[in-house]
C-alpha cells in the first residue's frame, strides 16, 4: 500500500505561481511513476504531468513551458512548480503514483484557485 499527500494549495492570482507537493509513504519502494491530475469543476479528471523513477517526465501540452515536474527519491516526494497559472487552471489536483504492479494509487487532492 502507498499512501499519498498533497500540500501546496491555494489561492492565486492569472499569471502567478504556486509549488504542489506530495510525499508518498508506505510501500514505496513500489512505485514506479508519479504524476499529477487535475479536474476543474464539471469536467473530468486529466493528466498534467509524470516523472518516473529515473526522471523521465512526460507533461499534458497545455502546461509545458510552465509546469515543471520533480520528484526526490531520498524524501519520496514528487514536486509540482506552476507558473503563468491561468483561471481555466483552477481545480482539484490529485497525486498519483503508479506501481510496477501497476496499481495505481491517488492523494485526496489539493484545491487549486485562480483568479482574473
């Protein structure tokens, strides 16, 4: 089992900039890649952004240049930096990680704002 905990949320104003956190614990020895989700009001849940264990990242194409993802093996934790966030960004965003069994794991998700 893994668990996963978000931080790092809040209010921001277009254009400004916010960090994600999520530190994994339990079984992490098992995972194999982490990334982040997002789901505005309404709509479903997407991808944004993936690292893997060896630092290959993979991002949606509406945030690269502006997101970037990192993760720190030695604290088990995974790293969103968001810049030039845009109000149709706002939502909830989720942890995920997924073990090479491939079960997939989710955080409780952190409420993401941006304001015009």
């Amino acid at each position: 089992q893994v668990q996963l905990v978000e931080s790092g949320g809040g209010l921001v104003q277009a254009g400004g900039s916010l960090t994600l956190s999520c530190a994994a614990s339990g079984s992490i020895f098992s995972i194999k890649v982490m990334g982040w989700y997002r789901q505005a009001p309404g709509k479903q849940r997407e991808l944004v952004a993936t690292i893997s264990t060896g630092g290959s990242t993979n991002y949606a194409d509406a945030v690269k240049g502006r997101f970037t993802i990192s993760r720190d093996n030695a604290k088990s934790t995974a790293y969103l930096q968001m810049n030039n966030l845009k109000p149709e960004e706002t939502g909830v965003y989720y942890c995920n990680a997924v073990g090479w069994s491939n079960r997939a794991y989710w955080g409780q998700g952190t409420q993401v704002t941006v304001s015009s």
